[in-house]
C-alpha cells in the first residue's frame, strides 16, 4: 500500500502543467461597442452560465455604471445596469467583471467578453 501511495504520488508530480493564461489588469479600455454578457448561476457545487449578445459604451472605466442593452428573443434589446468593478484583458479580449476574480478563480461572477478591445 504504502509502495503505490509513493508510485500515485510521484506520477502526479512528474504531470506536466499548463501555465494559464496571464491577465493584465487595466482602469480603462475602448470596446467596438458591443459583447457577450456571460451570467452565472452558482447553486453551491454546480454552475451554470448563460450567454446574451449586448450592446454597450466604446469607453468603459472601472468602477462605472454600464447601461447596456441585452439582445432577448426576436429583436427586443433590455436595458440592464452592470457595474464594473474589475477589467482584465489578455491580448484583445477583455473581460469586464461584475465582482473582481478570486485569486485561484473559484468563485466565478457574471462578466462582459469584449473582441476586440484595447487599453486606454
């Protein structure tokens, strides 16, 4: 037992890991003006996520109070308020997040992908 203990042990440690992506955390950027709002459901062990096209500013802070249009069924667009407490881009996506990332990313919240974006 305790041979296959060491054996189960050293092949987990000898697995290669991926280095995830890294993130850059950003006051400001400039959106096409317009993204996919992503929302998620947190029911303690599982989450479920839903996805909207939007429309939204071309000029986004952190810390702002976003007016943005949700696209429903057909042609009917919603008004809906998301404050922006955190923007992370990578690249020229960028995210911006209804409550900031957990540091190990656990605890996942409702956030607008934007494609392309950029820094300001």
């Amino acid at each position: 037992m305790k041979r296959m203990t060491v054996l189960v042990l050293a092949s987990l440690c000898a697995w290669p890991t991926v280095a995830g992506q890294q993130l850059d955390y950003v006051r400001a950027v400039t959106t096409p003006g317009e993204g996919r709002l992503v929302t998620i459901d947190d029911y303690w062990l599982l989450a479920f996520s839903h996805t909207y096209d939007i429309r939204l500013p071309e000029h986004v802070a952190q810390g702002q109070k976003l007016e943005i249009q949700i696209k429903e069924e057909g042609d009917t667009w919603q008004s809906e308020q998301f404050t922006v407490t955190a923007i992370s881009i990578y690249q020229d996506l960028c995210r911006l997040h209804r409550q900031h990332p957990s540091q190990d990313g656990r605890f996942p919240s409702d956030a607008i992908y934007i494609q392309p974006c950029t820094s300001e």
